[in-house]
C-alpha cells in the first residue's frame, strides 16, 4: 500500500489526472487507478518516470518562490 500512496502523492504533485497519466504512459485510466490501489504494481521504468516528474515539478515550485 506505501507504493500505491505514494503514485498518487506524486501523481497530484505534478497536476496529473489518472487519465492524464495514463495517456502518457500507454496504459488504461483503470490501470492508473488500480496502481493507486494497490492492487497491481506498474514496471520500474513507470515509478521512476513518475519520481522524475515530481522531482522537476519540485524545482520549477521552489524557483517560482524565489523569483
């Protein structure tokens, strides 16, 4: 369930519908949702797309607040 949460955490964190997501990666809204879930777990290769996306969404927010 920790993965799962964590999908969705990053997900929201970089302003992405289920749909949204699921458009980018090739995949069904219904396997986005059942990722959140927790009941399947997506490839390596999606977590860590998902971690880059939030990781840059991060810097972009940090240097907004900046100026």
């Amino acid at each position: 369930m920790y993965l799962a949460g964590n999908l969705k955490f990053l997900r929201e964190q970089i302003g992405k519908t289920q749909q949204e997501l699921a458009n980018l990666f090739g995949v069904e809204q219904k396997t986005m949702s059942s990722w959140e879930c927790g009941s399947r777990t997506p490839g390596i290769e999606i977590i860590v797309e998902l971690a880059r996306c939030s990781v840059e969404a991060q810097l972009q927010e940090n240097k907004t607040r900046r100026g």
